[in-house]
C-alpha cells in the first residue's frame, strides 16, 4: 500500500493561534480523499482500506511536542 500526504491545511485562531481544524488531502495506491483531522472523526474508506488523520503538526506549536510524539506533518491511521 502507497500512503502520501498531498496537502494539509489549518485554519488558527487569530488571537491565540490554535488550530481550530485541519483537513489533509491523502493518496492512497494513487486513490485520493479528503480527511478533517480530528480524535473522534471516523475513518472513510479509500482504495479499499479505512483511513483518518488524528493530529496534525500545527498542534505541536502551541503545546508539548512530546505529548503528540508526532516527527511528520500529520498522522495517518488505518
């Protein structure tokens, strides 16, 4: 299987720059979808597997990066 995240878009609070959403356009074996980030979305279904985007970098800003333990722009889960 081939994942590759093509684009990551978050949208910040103007004030307190937080990530307020972020949506990720993901290919999967040359399949694409969009996925909203976010713990409680669920997984849509691409190229015949189940996949979601649970944390995206941005939030590493504004926190403890340790905490996410997140090296990449995003995590994809399927």
């Amino acid at each position: 299987m081939d994942v590759k995240l093509l684009e990551l878009h978050e949208t910040r609070d103007p004030i307190r720059q937080a990530v307020r959403s972020a949506v990720v356009t993901v290919a999967v074996d040359g399949e694409q979808i969009r996925l909203e980030s976010g713990m409680y979305d669920l997984p849509q279904r691409v190229a015949g597997v189940q996949i979601d985007c649970a944390v995206t970098a941005g939030y590493n800003s504004n926190g403890t990066p340790a905490f996410w333990g997140l090296d990449k722009a995003a995590r994809l889960r399927s």
